[in-house]
C-alpha cells in the first residue's frame, strides 16, 4: 500500500509560482498538486493545460473552502498579499510554504508569526516556513556545516552579493512599486544567509548603505536603486558586507564569502552556468546562469521535497519563521538608509537609537 501523499495547492501563477507548481506536481513524489489560484484567468487556463486535472480558482479564499482534502499551501503571490493569504491557511490549519518575504513590512511579517504561533497551541504538527531558497543549496549547506564545525574558527566577516543580469523591459522599474525596495527584494537573500551563518540571535548593531541609478534612473520615483552596498555590523564583534545589483552583462552572479578567525570559505566566486568552457579567438570563457533560477533550481526542489517530508512525518522545520522577519527588519532599515544617506544604530535588545539632527 502506497503511503498517503502531501495535498498541495499553489497560490500565484507567476513565474515563481508555476515553478513551485511544477516542482510539487513532477518533481517531489511524496506530494500532490490539486489546486492553483490566481486572479489571472489566462494564468489558470495555462496551469490547466500542464498540469490537467488540476483545479483552477480565480479567487483564493474561494479555493481554500472547496478544497475539503487540502494540507498544504504555497503561497507565491505578489509580495503585498503574502501575509494575508499565510495568515488565512494558517488559521485553517494548513501547512504554509510562504516565498520570502513575509512582508515588505517587519509589522506586517511579524503578524504572520503570532498567527501561527496562536495556531501552534491547538495544532502543534502544523508547519509554516519563508522560502529562502539558499538554505537548500547543496554548496550554502557544506559551507554551513564547515562553519558550524568550526573549519574556519569564529565567523567574523561576511560579504555576499546578489546580482541580476541586467533587463531592459522596465519589469523592475514597474515592480519596485510594490517590492518594497532593493535590499527587501534582493538582497534578503544574502541578509538571510548572515543571519544563518552567524546565528539566528545575532543582534543588530547598525546598518548604513548607499546606492545609484546606474542604467534605470526611473527606479528613484519608487525611492529605490539599481546598484546598492550595504554595511551591517552586528554586536560580537561581527559585520556583513552587501552587494546587490540589476545590470550584470553576462548573467547571475551570486557569490558569498564567510572570513573566520582561522580561514575563509567562498561561495560561487566565480560563477558558471555548466563545466563548458569556450575557447575563442580572444580567449577562454564560461556562461552564466540566465537568472536566479538558473542558479538555484535544484535548492527550490530540495526545497519543496523537504517542506513535504516534514508536513507528512512531523519532523522540525527546516528554519524558524523568526528569521524571515529579522531579514525583512534588517532589509527595511538598509532600505532607509540607503534613500536617507543615515547611518541607523540599534540597541543590543533591538530598540533602535534615535539620533537629534543637529
């Protein structure tokens, strides 16, 4: 007798969205796609074309009242109705595989947190995690084990960055409305992965950034950027070096560095799409990955299979929800600072300084 499968339905039909769909539908055997939702009938009737007896729903709240069977939910949404549509499968009871971020409001995102932590009391089985994909990368977990075993010494300084191969259509320029800002959007990633290099109760100490609108200049209506650096010093003598971009030629550029007490260990410092190299007339060279999924596809797999496997078996979650809201409070404090030009302190408890402008 074959064992009783993860009920899923995803929320967004997005480009994201499809390929969580994807992933649950072909990919993770232990979980079956029912339901997708979207406010998008052109996005319905494609989903329904590929993945056949699915079922459709224009409205999402409709979807998680017809769906008697339904155990889990993916929400891939646009980032404004994230919160709502995890609080709401919360509240029922549902499994909830939330892409980052919770919110581009650290308000916002903690209210997710007390939903569950509310619903926890009632069903302690129940599991909610925010999607950082990273976590899930075969190279970010070795380099978190060597961290962790202690293979460099004391995890001093991380610098990572986050880079997009540049589009011209003028997508991010419209998106930048609603994304609540480079370092929220892009470079929560890499927020997320100090966080978790250096451990989830590390205390912010101060963040400052600085940013330009090197090739889209209509991004600063939206008080946003093109290009940012970020500096992030925690309390225990630690800092995080940021680095987020949208005008890479070549294509995806993601790398991380940790620096301990004793050594360093480096992440995709140089970035490759295969083992191909290219030798031309001027040269040798290698291609990139087209985009971030090019990058991190197997990561959003392993994802999905492990989200899964610990809503079937009760086992611990792969992160706590805490984080994902530390990320965005980070995220949204550099987002400041980087349209301010003010450096922002914090209070080891968390409580930001507030300084006179003199």
């Amino acid at each position: 007798m074959s064992s009783p499968k993860l009920q899923v339905a995803v929320a967004g039909l997005g480009r994201m969205g499809m390929r969580h769909a994807r992933h649950f539908a072909t990919l993770t055997p232990k979980a079956d796609l029912i339901a997708v939702t979207s406010p998008v009938q052109a996005e319905l009737d494609a989903a329904k074309a590929e993945f056949g007896n699915v079922r459709t729903y224009l409205d999402y709240d409709q979807m998680l009242q017809q769906e008697p069977t339904l155990q889990a939910v993916v929400v891939a949404s646009a980032t404004v109705v994230h919160a709502d549509q995890a609080i709401n499968a919360i509240q029922r009871g549902l499994h909830v595989l939330c892409e980052k971020p919770l919110s581009t409001s650290p308000e916002i995102s903690q209210s997710v947190v007390d939903a569950y932590r509310e619903s926890l009391k009632s069903r302690p089985a129940q599991k909610v995690i925010c999607g950082f994909s990273r976590r899930f990368d075969a190279s970010y977990r070795d380099a978190h084990k060597r961290v962790t075993s202690g293979d460099i010494g004391s995890p001093s300084v991380f610098r990572s960055q986050t880079c997009d191969k540049l589009d011209p259509s003028g997508f991010f320029v419209a998106y930048a409305e609603f994304s609540g800002g480079i370092f929220v959007d892009c470079s929560i990633h890499d927020i997320d992965l100090a966080l978790w290099f250096f451990g989830e109760d590390s205390k912010v100490k101060s963040v400052s950034a600085v940013g330009i609108t090197a090739v889209q200049p209509d991004l600063r209506k939206h008080n946003d950027r093109d290009n940012a650096i970020a500096v992030v010093e925690f309390y225990g003598d630690k800092v995080a070096q940021l680095y987020c971009s949208r005008m890479m030629a070549a294509g995806q550029e993601d790398t991380t560095e940790i620096f301990g007490t004793s050594g360093k260990i480096a992440v995709n410092t140089q970035p490759q799409l295969n083992l191909v190299n290219l030798y031309e007339p001027t040269g040798i060279r290698r291609e990139l990955p087209a985009d971030y999924y090019g990058r991190f596809r197997e990561a959003f797999i392993a994802e999905a299979n492990e989200f899964t496997a610990c809503c079937l078996e009760n086992t611990p979650v792969p992160m706590e929800l805490e984080g994902a809201v530390n990320a965005v409070k980070i995220g949204c404090a550099l987002q400041e600072s980087l349209v301010t030009g003010r450096k922002i302190e914090f209070e080891e408890n968390g409580k930001r300084i507030e300084r006179a402008n003199l």
